[in-house]
C-alpha cells in the first residue's frame, strides 16, 4: 500500500483573499477624464503661436504722454511688400529692406540724431502695419543703445 492519502477537503480549493467590498455607483474613476485634459493640453500648446506680438495689429491708443518730435529722433514704420515693413526717417529717408543693412542704417539714423541732441526715439507705426514689426523696430533701437532712456511709440490724436 502507499502512503498517499488523498484529502477531500472542499474548502482549499478557492483562493484566499479578502472578501471583495460592494461597488459604490458614486465614487467614478476620473482617470480618463484627466488623461483627456492633458491631450486637450498638449494639442492647444502645440498647435498654438506663442508669441502674440507677430499676430496682431496694432492697437488704438487710449491715453498716454505727449511727446515733442522736434526732440525725438522720429521712424515711421509702414506696411511694405510681403511680411517685412518699411521703415523710413523723419525726412523721409526710406531704409534698406535688406534685413541686415536697415538694422546698421537705423542706428546710423538714430546715432546722428541723438548726437544732434535728440532725447528720444519715436516710433509711428502705420495703422496696418503688424505689431511684430514695430517690436522689431523697437528691439533694434533697445539692443544698440542700451544707455538710451525711452523709446516712444507714437500714435496721432484724433480730433
């Protein structure tokens, strides 16, 4: 005979755990709604322009300082061909499209004035032209005289 002996015992044939708890319908998982507020986040960031400046025009002015332009050095930006703006002096000189070469002929510009005892720069900006442009403009004039005080955007009043 063998020494096997077969047990019958009906109560290790289910596995042990603890008993599950009864599903609550007011508890909801909100893990899909939360990986769809990250898709919707990923899609709007990629798909936005994240600088405002190239997009829009330029807005009307409601208050600001008068300004003299006998004591300015004065630039008028206006609409040119395709996405590049003209830029002309006081008067009228037109500048360089060439990107690099109106960058040196608006410091010479700006240089001359100011050693002619201008105080300031101003800025008028077409009424289409982009805000992008004059930012550009603007940058110009900051990134070379970084000792200047102000530089003015100008806007005619209306009257």
């Amino acid at each position: 005979m063998s020494d096997y002996v077969e047990d019958n015992d009906d109560d290790d044939d289910e596995p042990v755990g603890l008993p599950r708890r009864p599903f609550d319908d007011s508890e909801s998982d909100i893990t899909p709604m939360i990986d769809m507020t990250f898709l919707l986040l990923i899609y709007f960031v990629v798909t936005s322009t994240m600088d405002p400046t190239k997009i829009g025009l330029i807005p009307k002015a409601t208050a600001g300082e008068n300004v003299a332009a006998e004591e300015s050095a004065v630039l008028f930006v206006s609409v040119g061909k395709g996405d590049k703006a003209n830029v002309t002096s006081f008067e009228g000189k037109e500048f360089s499209s060439d990107e690099d070469m109106q960058i040196r002929e608006i410091v010479e510009y700006v240089t001359e004035e100011l050693d002619q005892g201008k105080k300031q720069v101003m800025l008028f900006g077409d009424e289409d032209v982009r805000v992008g442009e004059v930012t550009r403009v603007q940058r110009i004039i900051g990134d070379a005289f970084e000792d200047l005080d102000k530089t003015y955007i100008a806007v005619q009043s209306a009257k």
